[in-house]
C-alpha cells in the first residue's frame, strides 16, 4: 500500500495516539495524519464518537447474530459503520490492527483504502506507507 500522491490523509485507528488499536470498533480515536511528499505534516487526534467507542462498553458479538447476520453486517452495523465512516470523509487510507469483514466492506464502500496491520507502533506504520512499503495483513479480519 502506498501513500505517494503529493498530499495524503490516513486515519490510524489508536488508544493512546502511539500505537495502533487492534480492534477497529473498539479504539478510542483516529490519528489522523496528513502526508505530504513522504513526511508526516501534520497530526489531529479526533476522539471517536461511534456507539462502542463513545460508550467505553465493549460489545456483544450476540446482537448481530441474533437477526441472522454475520458479525458486523445487518441495518444496525451498516449505520455504525456509516458514522465511523463519515468522521474520517476527508482521508484516503485507514489503517487498524484488527477489523471485522463488514466494517471493512463498508470503509471501502465509502472511498478509503484498508489496511490492516502487525505493526503495532504508529511511527512505523507511518514510515512504512511513506516509503510504499505497508503491507496489508487481510487475514488479521475477525
């Protein structure tokens, strides 16, 4: 995956603004980080204000699978994940250690590139996809 248009956004999903979070649907904010020409140009941590995250509860795999619906998919999931999506409209790419197949789906829906990764440390992620050298761990979905 790489980032090397002149001018790039990329959405790290994180708990602490340094490492990346490992479950999509439960971190706290996006490090929202502003590429231009391989350099990190500018940083904004946005709290995330979706249902799991802004209710600091951790949630029931159950409440899909009760309708029917695989994890992360149905009328409930796809208004999470439009919400999810809609905090970071202005970026291209986003990247989170873990993530669920429906979310994923509907990020891509929504124009982002995915990412999910091993790297736990932002910093790494950051010059990886700087130098075109982040590699997708798409087996990392839950």
């Amino acid at each position: 995956m790489s980032a090397t248009q002149n001018r790039t956004k990329v959405a790290i999903v994180t708990d602490d603004g340094r490492t990346v979070a490992q479950h999509f649907g439960r971190a706290a904010y996006y490090l929202v980080v502003t590429l231009a020409d391989g350099e990190a140009v500018n940083r904004e941590l946005r709290p995330r204000t979706t249902p799991h995250a802004a209710s600091g509860q951790h949630h029931h795999h159950e409440h899909d699978h009760e309708h029917g619906h695989e994890h992360g998919t149905g009328p409930a999931a796809a208004a999470r994940h439009a919400a999810m999506a809609a905090q970071i409209a202005d970026c291209q790419f986003l990247i989170a250690g873990g993530m669920g197949r429906g979310a994923v789906r509907a990020m891509e829906a929504a124009g982002l590139q995915v990412a999910l990764t091993n790297l736990s440390s932002i910093e790494e992620v950051i010059a990886a996809l700087a130098a075109g050298k982040l590699q997708n761990e798409s087996g990392r979905m839950h």
